[in-house]
C-alpha cells in the first residue's frame, strides 16, 4: 500500500504543470552615513534590523570603537571618506582628501583612513560635490581602492557632474551609485516620502540604494519599517550584495567583467 501511495504521488507530481521560475522580489539596499560622532546615535545604528551597512567617518572620536561593534553585531562597515565639497567647508574635517593635495599625500591619506576604520569592507564618499567631478583625482583614488585588495566604491552621489562611478568602473573597482537620499531634511514627511521613491525605484529597476543618516526621526522610521519590507513585497539586501547586482548589470551593458 506504502509503495502504491508513492507511485500514485509521483504521477501526481509529474502530471503537475512546471512552475514558472520565481521572479525575484525587487530589492533594497541601506546604508547609515556619518557615524563616529555620537555614540548612542551610532550604536541605535547598528541595531536597525537587517543588513544596514555602517559607514564610518575616520578621525572621529567613536569611529573605531562603533566599527567594532557594527562588526561584531553582524553589519558590513564602510569607510565613509571624506571628499572635498563645493563650498569647502569641510577642509578641516579629519581625514578629508582635496584638491590641492599632491598624489603622494592622497594616497597616504586614504590609506590612514583605511586603516583607521576597522573591518572596512568598501568605501562611500562623504559630501564630495568638488573633488568627485575631477578625473585626476578619481583615478588616483580608485587605484588607491584597487591597490588596497577586496575594496568596494559608493558614490554618494552629491553632484550630478560626478565622475566617479564612471571611472570606477574602468578601474575595475566594483561600485554602485546612491539612487535616494532618504532625509535630505529631518522631517518625518521627507523620509516618507523619500522611502516611497526608493521603493519604487527598486520595483522599475529590480534594485535601488537609500542613504540615510543617525537623525532621530530617520532611525525611528527605518525600525518601524525595515521590518514590514518583507510583507511589503521587496527584500532588504546588503551593500554587498547590491555591488553584486551592480556589477551584474554593469556586465550585461557592457560585455565585459567590472571587476578582475
């Protein structure tokens, strides 16, 4: 009888029609710029669920301290590497790589604030609005990240003239772009409205990346709806993953492998 329940069961199946192959849900990348200032602001960070990458700001008091934790709590570390802006107010800031710096010295920099960011998996610009739209720059930058092994690139994306992306790819470092910052002011309207849009750009494009910073109203918002993603219908990937997808995409329009 056993034996005529699993003939009878395999011919159930086999008459079954095959399933289409299961259309992937649309996916969403986060990652939390500007920790290593305020502690608690950091390690509320750190505890949004999911894959929320920590992008570290080198030089700062709690840098080191909060890439430790987000490692050891599961979370991919960035460096968040500060670039020169437009207005040039962040000259002073620790870390920071401009335009009147020979190569010799950018690349030392870099380098420190590599190392001074613990567990660092990749890099994303901080501000940048200057710097990012130099060719010269961009290259010795990108070889900097090339030279340093497994390193991947986010642009931050401030200015639309940048050129990073671009020649990130043609250095061979794997690198995505932000698709929406999501509190480009505190107000809990624009992060709505701001996570909407990434959402829905991540349904056009089957993928897109939301940048967000440790302001009170965006934590509290992300820890109420990070979890509900799921339910939502989209799945909530992290940064290397997404690089991942990038780098897909960047093939097939191409032809050719972004990274060796």
């Amino acid at each position: 009888m056993f034996l005529l329940r699993v003939i009878l069961s395999a011919l159930v199946l086999l008459a079954m029609p095959v399933s289409a192959e299961r259309v992937p849900l649309p996916r969403v990348a986060v990652i939390i710029d500007d920790l290593g200032y305020a502690l608690l602001a950091g390690e509320r960070a750190i505890n949004l669920p999911g894959p929320v990458a920590c992008a570290v700001l080198p030089g700062t008091p709690r840098a080191r301290h909060l890439a430790e934790e987000a490692h050891a709590s599961g979370k991919e570390v960035l460096l968040h590497l500060p670039l020169q802006a437009q207005d040039d107010s962040d000259l002073d800031e620790p870390g920071g790589l401009r335009l009147d710096m020979s190569r010799a010295v950018f690349t030392r920099t870099f380098i420190e604030d590599i190392e001074a960011v613990p567990h660092a998996i990749g890099i994303n610009s901080h501000r940048g609005s200057l710097l990012t739209r130099h060719p010269g720059h961009m290259n010795w930058l990108m070889e900097a990240i090339r030279n340093r092994g497994d390193l991947f690139f986010v642009d931050s994306y401030t200015t639309a003239a940048s050129v990073a992306l671009k020649l990130a790819h043609e250095s061979g470092v794997p690198a995505a772009k932000r698709d929406v910052f999501l509190d480009p002011d505190q107000s809990p309207e624009t992060v709505v409205r701001e996570f909407a849009r990434l959402k829905k750009l991540a349904r056009q494009n089957g993928f897109a990346l939301g940048i967000g910073h440790p302001y009170p109203t965006t934590l509290a918002f992300l820890e109420e709806e990070l979890p509900k993603l799921r339910s939502d219908g989209f799945e909530l990937i992290s940064i290397s993953e997404l690089i991942a997808l990038t780098n897909e995409a960047q093939t097939r329009v191409t032809g050719q492998a972004v990274a060796e």
